[in-house]
C-alpha cells in the first residue's frame, strides 16, 4: 500500500514538474510575398491560473520571433499586428515546432503593393518606393540631384529635402541610420550610380520598442542599393579651364549582413558646397529626446526666415571656392542584438568673394545707412566624430549611449571701403561642441513603455575682431595695422543638462504619452571692446568697453500628450506646463509657463486629409535668444542685448488639406493657411548666400501677427508624359522693433509663384520652371518712413536628349530677372553636359561646360524683415571641363 502511495504521488510531482518546465514556441512573421516583416508587434494571449496573461516580442529582421511557454498555459491565441497590415487574430498550437504567419495588406489603405510600369512607383503600406531608373538620366552629380527629378520631392538651395511638402528628418542606407541629423553630407556627396532605389517612409519611429505606442510623424528616406557586396564604389576625377579648374568625388561602399561603410569625399573649385553646417550651438531647451514627440502631428511648416529673402541663383555660380570634404560612417553588429555606429568628417574650404552693399538696417534706431564695397576672403574648417552603440535585450529593453564632438573654426578677413574711409578687418570663430546623450526604454506590454534620457551638451564658442580704420588711427593712437588695432574679444559658452522620463500608453483607441523632465541650461557671454563705441565713434586709448552677461535658467516641465481616433476622425492634443527660475545678469525671477496645440483631423475615403491646429502659448524667449546681435550694422552699432525678459503670449490658427496619391489620381495636392496673433516670433537675417553662411537672430525685433497661404499641385499630363507643377505662397507680416523707446513698425508681406513641367524619362527629358516672386516693405517710425518693392522672375529650361545607348546630351538655360534700383536687370545662363559611356555602367566620359555667356557679375535689391539693400557681387567664370567616371 505504502508503495502504491509513494508511486502515485511520484507521478504527481512528476506531473507537476512537466507542466512547469518551459518550452520555446517560436515562428515568422511575413508578408504575402513571402518578405520577412522587422518590428512587427506579436502579442500571446493565455490563461493561466484563471486569470488573462499577455507575452509582447517584436520580429527581428528575418522575420522571427519567439516565446517560453510551459504546459499551465491554456487558451493560447496569437496576435500581430503591423502598420499598413491587416490584424492577425487566430488561437495557435504551442507544441509546433515553427509557425509562419503572413499578413495581407490594410484594406482601409492604398493597396500593399501597387506597381505602375509607366511610373516605377511601388506603395507598401507607409513606404512609397520609387525605381531610379525611371528617372535618372545619368547626369547627376549627386543623391540630391536626383531626388530634384522624382514626383513628390523638393530640394532647396541649402540641402533641405520635402517629399509631400513635409520635410525629411533622416536618410538612411539599407534601413540604417550611419548619419543622423547630417544626412546632407550624404545626399549631397553619394552618387546615384550606388543606389537602385529610393524610399520615403512616413510615421517613421528611431525606436522599434515604442511602435504601436507612439507615433512620430517623422519622414525619412532610405536608399536601397545596387550592389550589396564586400566592396563597391565608383570615382570621377574632373579637371578644366580656365583657372585650373577641378571637380573629383569618390565613392566606397561596403554592405555586408554585418556591418556597413562607407567613404564619401569631394574636392572642388567649381562652387559645389558639398556639406551643409548645422546649429549645433543652439540646442533645444526643453527636451532633446529623440524617441517621443509629446507635441501634436507635424504639418508643412511656416514658412522660415530664409524662405522670406530672395536666395538669389543657384549658390554654386556665386561661390568662388576651394572646398575639400572626407566623411565616413559605419555600422557592425559583434553579437546579436547589439550595434555599433559612428562616423568622422573632415571638412576645408576656401572662398574668395568681391561685393559691394548699400544698406538700410531696420532694426537700429533710427535707422542707419551706409555703403560698402568690401573684398572678402574665408577660410573655414569642421571636423567631427561621433559614437553610438545600442542593445536590445530579448525585444523588451532597449540600452543607447551617443557621444558627439564637434569642432570648427571661421575666419572671415575683409577690405572693407566705406564713406569714412577704409576698414580692414578680421573675425575669427572658434566652436567646440560636446553631447553625451544615454537612452532606456522598457516595453513592458502591449499597452505601455517607459522611455528615460539624460543629455549633456557643453559648448564653447571664442570670437576675436580686429578692425583697423585709417582714418581712427591717428586719433585712436594705434599704428594701423589689424594687430594693435579695434578689437572686440567675445566667447559664449554654454552648459545643458536635460533629463526626460516618458510614460507612454494606450487604451482602446487612446494614446496617452506623460513626460516630466527636468532642465538646467547655462549661457555666458562676455566681451571686451577697444577703441570703438556702441555708435560707431572712436574711444581713446585705454578706455575699453565691456561687457558682462550671465543667463541661467533651471526648470522643471511636464508635458501631457493624448490621442484618440475613431473612423477617419483623429484628435490630438498636448498641453505643457514649465516652472522655473530665470537669472539674467544680475537679475532673477521665478516663472510659470503654459502651451497648449490641439489638432483635429479628417481623412477622406476618397484620399486626402484635413487638419485643423490651434495653438497657445504662454512662454518666455529662449536664452539663446537673448544673446546679442554683437555684428549689427557691420560691426558700427554694437549692441547690449535685450533689456526686457516678460513672458509673451501668442495664438497661432492652422488650417491645411494634404492629398497624395501617385496612382488613381496621379497628383499631389496640398494647400493650407496659418496666421498668428501677436507671436513672439525674433527675426532672423540671413546675409544674403552660402558666401557668409551666417545667421544674426535679433531678440529686440519680433513679430507682432502675420498671415501665411501656400498651396502646391503636382498632377501627371498624359499627353505630355510628366508632371505640371504649381507652388504659390503668400506671407504678410506685421514686425515691431522697439529700442530707445521708439517704435519702428515693418510691413512685409511676399508672394511667390511658381509653374513648372518635368516630364518622366523616356529618351527625351524636358524641366520647364518660371517663378515670379513679388516682395513689399513699407517701414514706418517718427525717424524713418519708407516703401520698398521687389519684383524677380525666375525661368528655368533643361532639356535631355538621349540619341543613343551610349551617349545622352543635357542643356540648360536660366534667365533671371531682377530689380536694380528703380530698374530691373536680366541675366541669362547657360550650361551643357554630354555624357559618353565607353563602358556601359563601368566607364563614362563627360564634357561640361558651365556659364557660357560668361555673366561676370550679379546686382540686385534686396528686402528683408530687417534691412534693404542693394548688392552687387561676382559670379563664378565660364569654364570647361572634362571628368571621368569609373565604378567599381
């Protein structure tokens, strides 16, 4: 008996310990193709102990994901979900030794996949695909010039790419991310030989943990490549007349599963400016996290300050330059799970420049006018390096550490002849920028996630100026040389730590996001002025001006963000509330501060979506801001910064309509207003071109409401194989300066009117543009009253014409009409391209030549919020060249 007992409840334990011991239950997640899906969310449901249990994964990159189960585990059902996929809801068998499961496309969507032979055009889901060969025409210096030719996209002068009238955030390779914020460096570098095809992906997120929690709103591109090898590249070396003219590139690409490189480098002294600086100096205040966005969903955006001044022609036929760039990036996985990225760019150039100017500033009072013909020579140097490493811990945890250094240096020396006489001056600056960001996020259900970052950025930014006027000399007692002369020494540096914790969820159709976070934000600026007042007059020797500041700001904020969507009905909302404690010089305040954004939208059956935002703001002026405009009035008028530190309180009303849709239709359409009352809004002046490629933001000039309209149409013409292009915008602008208690109110107001034809290749590619822009300013003070009025026009022709397999012809011609005084002026241009393939798509001879009418110099008017002027400036000579092109 005793032993049928200890039998019995040996098999009990035994039992028990079977139903105990875990299990791995694992499968494939793809489409109906047969693709592996990355990131997909995988839920399993079951009961355990009568009570609902939930295991969350996300798929790899092959499409796999896997669960431990034990025997207790009853009821199980499988559920995956993926954006632009239908739900898979079914109950699944444990016990089998691998499922696959295939998602078919969202029938609410475009279809999954839609393929148009005449287009090269594929949709999947949020990713539109375009097929390079359709739209290349061999000709293309860069990625950037490419992206110039395919439907849906806009490059301006500066590198900024839109697809949609939405502006893209990244560009990545393969799916990866090897440049960050400075993906221009890569588009404007990377040949389009290398890439087969180019994808925009909306509701992009940097972070696989938070997809189906949070959504970014982010646009980026990805660029598939052509050859997926151990080793690939192409170079062109280019050499012409007159001058000693150059233009050579190379290309080293590497794409293994395991690791990515690659190596971009480009020197030339044809105009080509083959980098783009970003603001590092300046970094967001609040929150610097890369993962949420607690604010509403992102629209076309307000038109920018430089989108307010006339650019001009393209940059490239005004820079006289030697420029030189070498930047790398990589991405190696050791092990599983873990990745290791970074990259270095070393970046010169060299420009010479003769213009001459005759301003108005605006913001000085009263007003001040003078004349300069000023003979400038830069030389300006960048190198940086940045590390990141990341590990994703069994798709649940995910570990980020980056760390960035920055280090540049510009060095502007100028023969400046004015009215007074003759000044000869240097300015020199110097930049150091360090960040350290570490990055958590915890998924720890289907429903919600934890995401935490500390930031730490350290900046420092030394000036010198020396200005030697020989007609001060006597006075000032200096021999007149640029050593022992003016000088105004300036260093800003500046701290930041930022800490963020985000608490993300959702429950039935609501998105919730809480962020609290803390910031202490350090601003020094000092300097020392000798020789010279704050109105331009000589000082004696000995008598120095200087200049103290210290601004401190310490703050604690939190931010709620709530989403709900029914049908084709989505709101968004997100409110901020930031209370702090404020030290500028010898002054402290403590201060509360509100922002409210609400966001209605509507998305058509038919296609097509309607947003309505309104946003409110009660907030103080960044403490970037606040430092002096220290160059104003060209260096004459040196100014002490804002006197005045009060919350300003400000509506802003945004309607838009967006609708794309390359396939039914054929066309993109979006259109949208946007006006604001009484809006802290400081002014930036953009000086003119990429010749200074310097900004001076005015923190005592602010808008007091303006009124924006913009619409763009780009719809498919059968007959004519390609897309008519319309692009209107319209801004009026009410600015205030207010200084030595005199106001000067400036009207502004700008419309711009673009049409333009490119057609699709076909053997015979034609780009037709005309751009009429139109600029009013009208200036009103009891110092100064005046009306100014601009018109340009703008016509661009490029026509294509391949006769042959291996040679194809490219011409253009520009013609430009501008204002000069109480007349205008017109220029033409003229550029050709042939292109020879000896080898096809191995070897390819090019001839160009560039500005064949020889169009020596340029002059025209200029309006912007905070000056007129008219400058007159040299242009890049006619030349002739010839390059090869070789890939590997």
């Amino acid at each position: 008996m005793l032993k049928r007992l200890f039998i019995i409840a040996l098999f009990c334990y035994l039992s028990c310990e079977a139903l105990a011991q875990p299990q791995r239950f694992s499968g494939t997640v793809r489409d109906t193709a047969g693709i592996a899906l990355s990131n997909a969310s995988v839920l399993l449901k079951y009961t355990l102990n009568n009570e609902d249990k939930v295991l969350y994964a996300l798929s790899d990159s092959a499409g796999r994901f896997s669960f431990t189960f034990t025997a207790a585990f009853t009821h199980p059902v499988l559920e995956i979900t993926m954006l632009g996929f239908k739900k898979h809801v079914a109950p699944i068998n444990l016990y089998k030794d691998e499922v696959e499961i295939r998602l078919s496309a969202a029938g609410s969507l475009l279809p999954s996949v839609v393929v148009t032979n005449n287009f090269g055009i594929r949709v999947n889901g949020d990713t539109t695909t375009f097929s390079i060969s359709r739209f290349s025409n061999k000709n293309e210096q860069s990625v950037e010039d490419l992206l110039k030719k395919i439907p849906g996209f806009d490059v301006d002068n500066d590198g900024n790419i839109k697809f949609n009238g939405r502006l893209i955030e990244k560009v990545l390779i393969e799916g990866d991310d090897l440049y960050g914020s400075d993906f221009k460096m890569l588009t404007r570098n990377l040949s389009p030989d290398a890439v087969e095809q180019v994808q925009a992906i909306d509701n992009y997120n940097d972070n696989p943990l938070l997809k189906g929690l949070v959504n970014t709103n982010k646009q980026v591109l990805n660029l598939k490549l052509k050859k997926k090898v151990l080793l690939s590249g192409n170079t062109d070396l280019g050499g012409g007349v007159p001058g000693g003219k150059y233009d050579n590139r190379i290309n080293l690409l590497s794409i293994t599963p395991a690791a990515k490189i690659t190596v971009l480098g480009n020197m030339n002294n044809i105009g080509v400016s083959p980098f783009s600086f970003t603001a590092s100096d300046k970094p967001d205040p609040v929150s610097m996290s890369r993962s949420f966005e607690t604010t509403a969903e992102k629209i076309t955006p307000i038109a920018a300050s430089a989108e307010l001044n006339y650019q001009g022609i393209d940059a490239k036929r005004s820079n006289i330059n030697n420029a030189k760039i070498i930047n790398a990036g990589f991405l190696v996985r050791p092990v599983k799970d873990l990745s290791i990225k970074g990259g270095m760019y070393l970046i010169g150039e060299k420009t010479i420049q003769q213009q001459w100017r005759d301003i108005t500033y605006l913001t000085n009072t009263p007003a001040v006018h003078f004349t300069e013909s000023t003979a400038l020579n830069k030389q300006q140097s960048f190198s940086a390096a940045r590390l990141e490493m990341s590990y994703m811990r069994r798709n649940k945890q995910l570990f980020e550490y980056d760390f960035k250094y920055e280090r540049g240096s510009i060095d502007h020396r100028a023969d400046m002849l004015l009215s007074s006489g003759n000044l000869f001056t240097t300015l020199a600056t110097d930049k150091i920028h360090v960040e350290n960001r570490f990055h958590y996020t915890n998924r720890f259900s289907s429903n919600t996630a934890l995401d935490a970052e500390i930031l730490y950025n350290r900046n420092k930014v030394p000036q010198h100026l020396y200005i030697t006027p020989l007609t001060y000399a006597a006075e000032i007692g200096f021999h007149p040389d640029t050593i022992h002369s003016l000088r105004q020494e300036s260093n800003f540096p500046l701290q930041q730590l930022s800490v963020n914790t985000h608490l993300a969820g959702a429950a039935n159709n609501w998105n919730y996001t809480l962020n609290l976070g803390y910031n202490h934000f350090n601003r020094d600026f000092n300097t020392g002025i000798y020789g010279i007042d704050s109105t331009g007059n000589a000082l004696p020797a000995g008598k120095p001006y200087m200049t103290d500041y210290l601004m401190r700001d310490q703050s604690i904020f939190t931010t709620l963000s709530l989403r709900y969507k029914t049908g084709n009905i989505k709101f968004d909302g997100s409110s901020t509330l930031t209370k702090g404690k404020y030290e500028w010089a010898v002054t402290a305040s403590n201060y509360t501060l509100f922002k409210h954004r609400f966001t209605t939208s509507y998305q058509f059956k038919k296609g097509g979506a309607l947003n309505a935002i309104y946003t409110w703001q009660r907030e103080l002026p960044a403490a970037f801001d606040l430092v002096p405009a220290w160059w104003m009035a060209g260096y004459r008028n040196l100014r002490k910064g804002a006197s005045q530190f009060s919350p300003a309180t400000g509506h802003i009303f945004s309607l838009n309509y967006a609708l794309s849709d390359f396939f039914k239709r054929q066309l993109l359409a979006y259109c949208g207003v946007v006006y604001t009352i009484k809006g802290e809004r400081y002014i930036e002046d953009i000086l003119s071109t990429a010749r200074y490629q310097k900004t001076e933001t005015i923190p005592y000039a602010f808008t007091n409401r303006y009124f924006i309209a913009y619409a763009r149409l780009e719809k498919y013409i059968r007959p004519f194989s390609g897309n008519l292009i319309l692009d209107v915008n319209s801004t009026w602008g009410n600015y205030l300066n207010r200084s030595n208690a005199i106001d000067n109110y400036i009207r502004f107001n700008t419309s711009d009117i673009k049409l333009g034809f490119k057609s699709v290749w076909t053997g015979v590619n034609i780009l037709v543009q005309s751009n009429l822009k139109l600029r009013r300013q009208t200036m009103n003070s009891n110092q100064f009253k005046k009306t100014n009025n601009n018109l340009y026009q703008e016509n661009r022709v490029s026509l294509y014409y391949m006769p042959g397999q291996r040679l194809n012809v490219e011409c253009k011609a520009e013609y430009y009409v501008m204002p000069n005084g109480n007349t205008h002026q017109s220029y033409l241009f003229l550029d050709f391209n042939v292109q020879y393939a000896l080898i096809k798509d191995k070897l390819v001879l090019n001839g160009i030549g560039s500005n064949l009418s020889n169009v020596h110099a340029l002059t025209f008017n200029t309006i912007t919020p905070t000056q007129v002027s008219t400058q007159r400036y040299n242009l890049l000579e006619r030349y002739f060249m010839i390059k090869v092109h070789y890939a590997f």
